[in-house]
C-alpha cells in the first residue's frame, strides 16, 4: 500500500468519526434539549441550525466523504480483495448509503418542509412535536450508526492490512 492510501484511509478514519460526533450530539442532548423549548422555540432554533450546517467544516467532511467512500468500497473491492478489502467495501458502502443516503432521502426533506413554516404556527408546533423530533431523531441515530460503523470497519480493515503485511498498489 502507497503512503499515500495509507494516510488517506487514516484520514477517512477519522473523517468518519468526525461526522459521527456531530450526529451523536443531535441524538444525544441536542434535539432533547431542543424539545424541552416548548414548541417555538425548537422549531426557530432547528431552523437556524439547518441554516447554519452549510458551514464549510462539516459540510466539507459530510459531503466529501460520499465520493471517497465509494472510492473505499471500490478500492476494497478490486484492490485489497478479501479480508482488509470486504470490511473497507462495507465501510465506504455503509457510510454511502447508511449517512449521505439517508441525510438526502430522510433528514434533509423534513429539514426543507420545517425551514418552510412559520414558526409560531400551531402547524409548525404540530408538525416539530408529531413528526420532525422523533423521525428526524431516529434517522439521525441511523447516519450516526453508520458513520461510526464505518470509521470502525475501515480502522479494523486497516489492521488488519498492516498485521498481515498484505501487499497492495
């Protein structure tokens, strides 16, 4: 393995469990913090934070890291082979689908319907009690499972590379 697929797969470790600390906060105390507003509140305060996460940081290692994890999958697939190169294939395919997929097809919706309401509006207060906290929580515990999944695959993939001495371009 170069150096520099092996920096990279160590920076993609990291990335990983980067993206999986933010969604962890969310599950964790943020939305349940954000609940206890009482309605207004929440909703005035998850608008401005979905304003707010197109911030170039996270917005940068989020979406980057859907191209470089199917780059992982494939290099695991056709490169490493089995063993090492399986758990980078479920790594990247993880990440891929179980984080971006379901940002794109589960959170980002709801974000883009609640961003669309007025705050104050018993609608909004309906729809941020009903709807928006627990779906939107548990499609968050979802992108966390998976990017911590995947920064735990890649890691244990990577072991087992430089514990076997497997011998790739």
């Amino acid at each position: 393995m170069s150096p520099f697929v092996f920096f990279a797969l160590q920076f993609a470790i990291i990335a990983y469990a980067l993206v999986s600390g933010v969604f962890l906060a969310f599950s964790d105390f943020i939305m349940r913090s954000l609940a206890h507003t009482g309605g207004i509140g929440g909703v005035d305060a998850m608008q401005v934070i979905n304003r707010e996460v197109f911030r170039w940081v996270f917005m940068a290692l989020f979406i980057g890291m859907a191209p470089v994890s199917l780059a992982i999958a494939a290099y695991g697939g056709f490169v490493v082979g089995n063993g090492a190169g399986t758990l980078f294939v479920l790594a990247g395919l993880i990440y891929f689908i179980g984080c971006f997929g379901v940002t794109v097809f589960c959170n980002v919706p709801m974000n883009e319907a609640l961003a669309g309401m007025d705050a104050s509006s018993s609608a909004a207060r309906d729809y941020w009690t009903g709807t928006y906290l627990p779906r939107w929580t548990f499609w968050n515990t979802v992108r966390t499972a998976a990017s911590t999944i995947s920064a735990s695959l890649l890691l244990f993939g990577l072991l087992w590379m430089t514990q076997h001495q497997t011998q790739v371009v």
